[in-house]
C-alpha cells in the first residue's frame, strides 16, 4: 500500500501461498517451531538502559510536573496511549493539544534511519514524517514541545534533571561536571532514553500469539487464519503490500512494516484543535514539521508505514487520530472509493469531498491504484463484512503478551 511515488507489482499467487505456508503450515496445525533468541533480563541492562528508564518515568522534568514520556507511551498498553484521544494534552497546565495522534513506541529497534530507496521510495526514519534519524532525537521533542512537556529550552530540562533522585547515577555514568553544560547533558539524556528502547526486551518482545504461532507453541483459529489468509491475500487485503506477516530469509519474526510511506487519503478529524484553521493541513513529510522536503510536492500527505504489532490495543488510529475502532479503520481501507461517503462530508453541490484533510492541489498523491485503493463507487469493496472481521480478528493475534490457557 504505497504511496503513487513507488510502485509495486503486486505479490503473486504463489509467493502468497508460499507465504501463508511459512505461516500456517498450510492448514489450522500449527509449522515446526523455530527457535527465537532469548532477550536479556531486566538486571542485564546497561547502567545507561537503567537511567533510561527512570528518565522515561520522571514526571518531574516536565514543565506540569505531571508529565513523562510514560504518560503518553505507557508500558501497561503497549507503550501507547490509553484513551481515546485525537491527539495527547500536554502543556505546562496539561491542557494543551498536540497535532498528531501518538504511537506506540515497540518495535523501533530495528528501524532504520531515512532514506531514498533505489527506486527513489522514502523509507525509514522516526516520527510520523521520518524526521527524526534515530530513537534519541525523536527523544528530543518531548522534552521541549508547547504541547508535550513543555521545558524553554534544554537547560530547563537540565535543570529539573538536577533536582531527581537519579542525577548522582547520571553523573557517576557520565562525568562529574556533565550538568554544567546543558547541551552535552541534555544529549547523554536522550541517549540514555535510546538505550532503555534498545536494550529493555519489553519494547520488543515478541511473544504476541501469532509469534507463539509461528514458533509452533500455538493454534491460531479457523477465524483467525481466515483472516491472516486475506490479509496476505493481493488480490483481498493486500495488507502484506506493507505490513510483512512472514518471517525473514534469516527467521527473524516479522515487524509488520516495511517502513515506506503511503498517502490514504484520511478524513479530515475536526477532534484536533488545529483543524478550526480551515488553512491548516499536516502534510507528513513535506511539513509543517519536517522541514527538510518541503520543496517535495509529490510527497506532501505521506506518513510512516507504522507497524501493526499491538494494533489492537490502540483505541486511536491514523496520524490524525480519525478513526478509534479498529473495524472501521479495516473498512475505510476497503470502502473508501467504493462508498466514499460513509467517510467523508458532502459538499452544497451534493459531491462527497474525499481525502478532505488535504489541499486540493496534493490530493492526486493519495494512493487509489493499489489494491484495495483502486476500486470505484458502485464496485465491490475488496473485503465483505464479514472477512472484515476476520481480518480484524487475526489482528488481534499481533497483540503481545499471549498467554496460553493452563
């Protein structure tokens, strides 16, 4: 499901009966165990990991003092938001609304920095827009953002660093007189912050029921492979254009992205404050807050292929924060040209405004050539409802945590 930039020939038949074979074995029974590297215990974190961890916890450096990276990324869902909120409040008063809906923060280990591929498709990089060159400058924001945590600068932040429990750690690790200056301090804290994401084998354990599955431990359900059969399927789901479900040539497990970008069009969400502006438009990669490609008309309304791992404990989807279900969000990508107005408003001319939360002159972007995008009103949808639900059920096989039954 890529943007009109790149395109991909669709997956053929027999790679995705190749690849439903890798992953179900061809039938309800479970495939042949592989075996999957043990990931290091809690106590085997880096001094640096474990400062990391307290700074990801510690309100205090936030202008509210009530505000951490934890509040927006929590660990108990999935290191993501627990509401269902358009986008997070934060502010030195925490009334203060963002522009995008937070993620969640697993599986970034192995994400790669941006770049332009051969055939000139972006990839990569962190943040909805790819700005962001690795998980300690996406650290930085945060600290500093109006909306988020609102400090003046990286010596406020510095400055409240001095005051924790913690900072007799942070300068036996990184030097006696690191806090007297602000920005090799503030540096060595987001630097800390990457290594707790690297290191703590929570933020990447693999261990949902589909992982159990491919291992050979579980069974998925007739349902659930149905599902799993159509998300892989180019000519139903064609989730798979995006989102790998097999594992890797060396068997790594599957990050259920491929790190592109894609345009879909979303419906403009009148639940973000900045909306009210009728001149405002996020236009992910080329602005407003990635700078740098600006100049990219052809990239303007592209956002980060996220990955699908935990989809199913969200309760906000989409960088805007449009939808907060995951069957409509499953419905959108299958409905949207074929009953665009169950998405989005109609004009006084009676004429549906799609992909209205981008301006006119970047809406030949969106994506409406791949499957399930290249369908027209009067057309059936890719999926029916019920293999809607199907589809939404394997999803919540990619939830981590899975427990078997005793």
């Amino acid at each position: 499901m890529r943007t009109q930039f790149s395109r991909t020939a669709l997956v053929p038949a027999a790679l995705l009966l190749a690849t439903l074979a890798a992953c179900s074995g061809g039938g309800s029974s479970a495939p042949s165990p592989t075996p999957t590297p043990t990931p290091p215990a809690q106590a085997e974190l880096s001094q640096a990991a474990q400062l990391g961890e307290l700074i990801f916890k510690d309100q205090s450096l936030s202008a509210s003092g009530k505000q951490s990276c934890a509040t927006c990324h929590d660990p108990s869902n999935a290191h993501g938001p627990t509401n269902n909120l358009a986008a997070q409040l934060g502010g030195a008063t925490g009334d203060v609304q963002g522009f995008r809906a937070a993620p969640s923060l697993r599986y970034l280990n192995q994400n790669p920095a941006f770049f332009f591929a051969k055939d000139g498709t972006p990839t990569g990089g962190f943040n909805r827009d790819g700005r962001a060159q690795s998980l300690a400058e996406q650290a930085e924001r945060p600290f500093l953002a109006p909306h988020e945590m609102d400090n003046a600068n990286k010596q406020s932040v510095v400055d409240k660093l001095k005051k924790a429990a913690y900072v007799e750690k942070f300068r036996a690790l990184f030097g006696a007189g690191i806090l007297d200056n602000a920005e090799q301090a503030f540096s060595r804290i987001t630097f800390a912050l990457q290594k707790y994401q690297l290191e703590d084998p929570d933020f990447h354990p693999f261990d949902s029921k589909y992982d159990q599955f491919l291992a050979g431990k579980v069974k998925l359900s007739d349902q659930e492979l149905r599902g799993l059969a159509l998300f892989n399927d180019p000519a139903k789901g064609n989730c798979i254009g995006c989102h790998t479900s097999a594992r890797g040539a060396d068997g790594a497990p599957p990050l259920f992205t491929d790190f592109t970008f894609d345009n879909l069009g979303l419906p403009r969400n009148k639940k973000l404050a900045a909306t009210a502006d009728p001149t405002y438009f996020d236009l992910g990669v080329c602005g407003p807050d990635r700078t740098d490609l600006a100049a990219r008309a052809d990239l303007c309304g592209a956002f980060k292929v996220p990955t699908l791992r935990n989809v199913a404990t969200r309760q906000t989807f989409f960088h805007n924060g449009a939808f907060d279900n995951l069957k409509d969000v499953v419905a959108f990508y299958v409905r949207r040209d074929t009953n665009p107005e169950e998405w989005y408003p109609t004009g006084a001319d009676g004429v549906v405004q799609k992909f209205n939360d981008l301006p006119p002159e970047y809406r030949k972007n969106v994506n409406t050539t791949e499957v399930p995008y290249n369908r027209q009103p009067g057309m059936a949808p890719a999926l029916s409802p019920s293999e809607i639900d199907d589809v939404v059920k394997f999803l919540g096989t990619l939830t981590d945590g899975y427990k078997t039954n005793p």
